[in-house]
C-alpha cells in the first residue's frame, strides 16, 4: 500500500493531516491497529492546491 504514496502526497483525514508516505504509512499502522476493517476512502484529484 505504501508504494502507492509519493513522499509528496497530502492526506487529510477527519481533523487529522499527514503528509508524505512515511506519515501515510504511520497513520494506516495505528488506524488498522484500532479498526482492523477500516478503508481510506479514495477521492480522485486532477488538482491540489499548494
């Protein structure tokens, strides 16, 4: 999964904002400890403002 996120990418996930994949990685590791069912939700973005 992690190779599915570019040191670049920007997640924001309810008030919670990681950024890059080591931070991505990091957040899914302690959601799946937590809810072992939870999915991200995928939102495609032609556009991300800066």
């Amino acid at each position: 999964m992690s190779l599915a996120y570019t040191p670049g990418s920007r997640w924001r996930n309810r008030a919670e904002f990681v950024n890059g994949s080591a931070e991505i990685v990091g957040f899914l590791t302690r959601t799946w400890t937590r809810e072992p069912d939870y999915r991200p939700a995928v939102a495609a973005r032609t556009t991300m403002p800066a």
